[in-house]
C-alpha cells in the first residue's frame, strides 16, 4: 500500500532589523552583560520596530523559503502559522500573510502552543499532507515577543526576541525505505495544570487587554529538562534508534543551561547541537525554524542527515519531531 510523507524542501528566515545587545538592556533595567550570559546564553536579539509585525516578518521568511523551494505562491495549499501573538485578535495572521503572498486558494490558519508551536504546527502540516488533502504547506513561526513584555521586569524582557522562520512542505509518495527524505515522526504534549509557571496576565475575554508576559523562571527549567527528554525518548523508540543516529539536534531556543542539560541526558554529544540563542534570543514559535535556516545555510544540515526537533512552551506544551532531512 502506498504512503505518504511530508518532505522538508526549502527554509526561510526574516529578523527585524533592530539588535539590542545585552550592553543596550543594562541601560533600562538592573542587569548586566555577565548576569545575562551566564544565566541563559544570550548576548543579544532582534526587536520589531513599529513598521514590522509578526505578520509581516512571517511573510519575508515564508519568501524566502519559497524561492529557495523554486516554488510560486501558487504553489501553496495551505498555511499554519504559529504564533503567540498575532497581528489582530482576528482574522488569524496566517490569513494576512497568505493575503500579502497573493494566494487565493486552500486554507491558512493560526496555531497557538507558544515556545512548542512550531513542532505542533508541523505536526499538523504533516497530518494534512499525509491524509491527501493537501500538497504542499508553508509551515511558519513568527512572534513579536517585545509587545507583551514588561520592560522593568528584568527577569524576562531580558530574554526574548522577535523574528521569524519558515519551511515548505511537500507530500510525497513514500516507497518505505529507511532513508527516505521527510517527517518520521512527531509527539505532542500538554498539562495545563502548569499555567501559572509561564502565561500573560492579560486577554480579550479576561482582561480586555494584550498584558504582559509573567514567567517563575525556576519552576519553568526544573520541569524543561524532564517534558523534553519525555517527547524525545518516544521518539527514539517510535523510529527504533537512539541518540547516536541522530546528525542534529535543533531544540528550542530559550536558555544554553536548558539546551545542554537535555543533550547531555539524551546522550547527545553538544557538538550535534544547534545553538542560535546566543544572537536570537528566545524568539518562541519562531526559534526552532530560525536556528533550522541558520544551520541549513552554514552547510551544517545537508540532505539524507536526521534531525531531531523538541520545544516547551506555556501551558505547558512540549513536543518532538523526527525529520529525514
């Protein structure tokens, strides 16, 4: 019987124009250089100014990964967009961005599961494109964090960016060879008795406000290393391998002592490992894509290598996927 998988052809990426360095924050808050980078990693990170939005960034990045996919707006049958934060409460930014790329056609939507959007995004695309419903997805995370942060609480505006990235999706027959190109396989979690760990004080229906984003940092690492060692071991044993067989690993961007405490658990050497945070920041749904980009462009991710994907976001959410390259 035939089957289908969800081939990655193409990546995309698009920041704001703006750097602000660790040096620049230490001008507004009480923080420095050396509190920031040994606590988390990050030197520095993109901000939107008021001409860019995620919707905006989400189209340059979604561009740029069609024209390296050789492919026309056209071409696209569906989009999903992660984001914790949309240009408007609705319509949904997904639809704006396929608006902005002149498609008139198939379905665009937004997905919501902060940090651990991009891995339930591309869940989703792959389940679309594996039931037969679709060709060929834009697979997008894009947040412009900076809107939802508090300024004097250096605590967390010192760890967030914005930015973009984007991938595209095609489905293609699958002959059931091993080494065959495509999405091997993903695992989605929640439990969101956790949400007083990480969320926004702040909603159209709670509040009537956007709010600010409120984090117990602590609390937030002490159950990151275990949830995502939890989606990656299902993984592992799903796709019958172990960590040595994995060529990369791309986890989300949030924190370097987070980063290599869950490699050095999975036993994954932390020279397989994709570090962007150090420029970006956490840049949330939009940090799994941004470091694929970076790591496709330097020649690190070549084709036929597997990679391994894993986020933790507010709820919690967290997740994994398997990818063929």
């Amino acid at each position: 019987m035939k089957t289908t998988r969800s081939v990655i052809l193409s990546t995309g990426a698009s920041l704001p124009r703006r750097v602000v360095t660790n040096d620049d924050l230490s001008k507004m808050v009480d923080t420095s250089d050396d509190w920031i980078v040994q606590r988390t990693g990050i030197k520095e990170r993109h901000l939107a100014d008021d001409s860019e939005t995620t919707a905006s960034l989400g189209v340059a990045a979604a561009k740029v990964a069609l024209a390296e996919a050789k492919l026309e707006p056209q071409d696209i049958d569906l989009i999903i967009l992660a984001t914790s934060t949309p240009d408007h409460t609705f319509p949904a930014s997904a639809t704006e961005i396929q608006a902005s790329l002149g498609i008139t056609h198939g379905v665009a939507f937004d997905l919501q599961a902060v940090c651990s959007g991009f891995i339930f995004a591309l869940a989703t695309a792959d389940k679309f494109l594996t039931s037969g419903s679709h060709r060929r997805a834009l697979v997008i995370g894009s947040e412009t964090f900076s809107r939802i942060l508090d300024w004097s609480d250096r605590g967390t505006c010192v760890l967030f960016g914005d930015g973009a990235g984007a991938v595209v999706l095609e489905a293609r027959e699958h002959l059931g060879v091993k080494a065959e190109r495509g999405v091997i396989t993903t695992h989605l979690r929640s439990d969101g008795r956790h949400k007083g760990k990480l969320y926004v004080d702040g909603g159209p229906s709670s509040t009537k406000t956007v709010g600010h984003l409120r984090m117990e940092g602590k609390e937030v690492f002490r159950h990151a290393v275990g949830m995502i060692t939890d989606v990656i071991k299902d993984a592992f044993a799903a796709a019958s391998i172990n960590a040595s067989d994995i060529d990369w690993f791309v986890p989300h961007q949030a924190n370097r002592r987070i980063i290599d405490a869950s490699a050095d658990k999975l036993g994954i050497s932390r020279d397989k490992v994709v570090v962007t945070v150090e420029k970006h920041g956490n840049t949330s749904a939009a940090s799994i894509p941004l470091a694929l980009d970076a790591a496709v462009r330097d020649g690190r991710i070549k084709e036929g290598q597997l990679v391994l994907l894993e986020a933790m976001g507010g709820g919690f959410t967290w997740g994994s996927a398997l990818i063929r390259w």
